[in-house]
C-alpha cells in the first residue's frame, strides 16, 4: 500500500490546547477577552451557507432513518462518527465494490481501511472547532491531520477543498465555532485489513 495509517497517535497530540467560548454572546458584563472573540455574524452566515452547500453535514452528520428515508439527524449537527456505533470485523466486498459506508454515513471502508468523520464541533475535548483556526486552514491546504500529521483519508474531499480562498475556509471555521458543542470522541482510522493480518 502506498499510503501508511498510523493508528494509536498519542491522543494528546491532538486535543484542543485551550477553550474559548464558541460563540460569543452578548452579555450584561462584557469582558475584554470576550471582545476580542467576538464571532462576525456575516461571516458566520457566510461560513453557514459554505457548509450546507459543500455538503459536510452529508458525511459529518450521522443518518438516521426518518419517515422518509434516511435522514442527517441535526441534534448532532456535524458531530462525526458516533462513538457509540462500534465497527465490527470489515468484509470482503465483490469487485467491483471497493466502498462502503455505514448506515450513519460517518464510517467508510475501502482500499485506506476504515475512515471515521471528524467531530467539527466546538466541543474543547472531542470537536475540531477550537482555537487552532490556522490549523484547520492548514489541514485543507496540506491534506494532513491537523494540518501537519498522517494524510487526510478518503472520501474526504480535501483535493476539490483546496478550491476554497483563505477568506472561506475562515468563514466556515467561525459558523463550526458558533454551533452546539458535542461531545463526541470519533475513533482513530482503521488500517486495510490485510495489514490487520500482517500479510503485507
Ligand atoms: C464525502 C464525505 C465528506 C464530506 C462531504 C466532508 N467530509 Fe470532512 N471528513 C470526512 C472523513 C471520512 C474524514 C476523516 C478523514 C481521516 O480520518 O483522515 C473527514 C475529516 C475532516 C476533518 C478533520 C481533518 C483532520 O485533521 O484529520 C475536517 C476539519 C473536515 N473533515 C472538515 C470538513 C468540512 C468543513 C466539510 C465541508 C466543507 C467536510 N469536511 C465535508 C468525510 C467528508
């Protein structure tokens, strides 16, 4: 395989550094900090109308089935992959069937193994949303984790991404920050199963 996965990266690596409010409200006792925070509405429309017509909520929200058929569930608006939804032992699949996706839509098995879809929440221990703004720009940029970690897995659109300016992607961070935070703990990917094996 030409890509490497490195499972069991120290979680620490990756959490949050500091919390900040997400969105910063208005109040009856404005402090300094909370004026330098303050969220751009515009720019939070600007970022919502990004998200809804990029499509994120398609992979980073779980589906559930409503009365019409599957359906995004919004009470976890862009929270990831359950931690909930454990992923059983991966199939082998009849060619040409090389991908498949859980019912929740947040799980994907294919040639890179199984990907899990991010928490993009605000959430300061589980969700992307918080300060590290620059890393998340960074991600998108250079296609790694975090901006600068293992590559970023397919189906994961971070090539068409690319075609977003600086300018949106901040719009899009300042609509992820302004939403609920879930707490929701997304498991590391998985590698193909044949190094599972350790046949290859
Ligand atoms: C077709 C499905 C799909 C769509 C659409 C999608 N994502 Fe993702 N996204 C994924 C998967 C799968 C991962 C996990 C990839 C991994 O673990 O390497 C991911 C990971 C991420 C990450 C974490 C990257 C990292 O540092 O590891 C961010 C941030 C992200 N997506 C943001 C977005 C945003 C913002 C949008 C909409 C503009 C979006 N995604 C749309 C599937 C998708």
């Amino acid at each position: 395989m030409s890509k490497t996965i490195s499972i069991g990266l120290p979680i620490a690596s990756v959490l949050a550094l500091l919390a900040v409010p997400g969105a910063a409200m208005a109040s009856d006792a404005p402090s300094a900090a909370a004026a330098t925070t303050a969220a751009d509405p515009a720019k939070i429309e600007r970022g919502r109308y990004l998200v809804t017509t990029s499509a994120c909520n398609d992979c980073h929200t779980p589906w559930i089935e409503g009365p019409n058929g599957p359906e995004v569930d919004m009470s976890r608006m862009l929270s990831g992959h359950p931690e909930s939804l454990p992923i059983p032992a991966m199939a082998d699949m009849p060619a040409p069937w090389a991908i498949a996706a859980t019912a929740s839509n947040t799980a994907w098995l294919g040639p890179w193994g199984v990907s899990f879809t991010a928490n993009l929440t605000p959430d300061d221990e589980s969700g992307a949303a918080t300060p590290g703004g620059h890393m998340f720009r960074e991600t998108i940029r250079t296609g790694r984790h975090k901006g600068r970690g293992r590559e970023v897995l397919p189906p994961m659109p971070i090539v068409m991404y690319r075609n977003f300016t600086d300018e949106d992607l901040e719009a899009i961070f300042s609509f992820l920050k302004s939403i609920p935070a879930v707490r929701n703990r997304v498991p590391e990917p998985l590698p193909p199963p044949q190094e599972l094996a350790g046949t290859d």
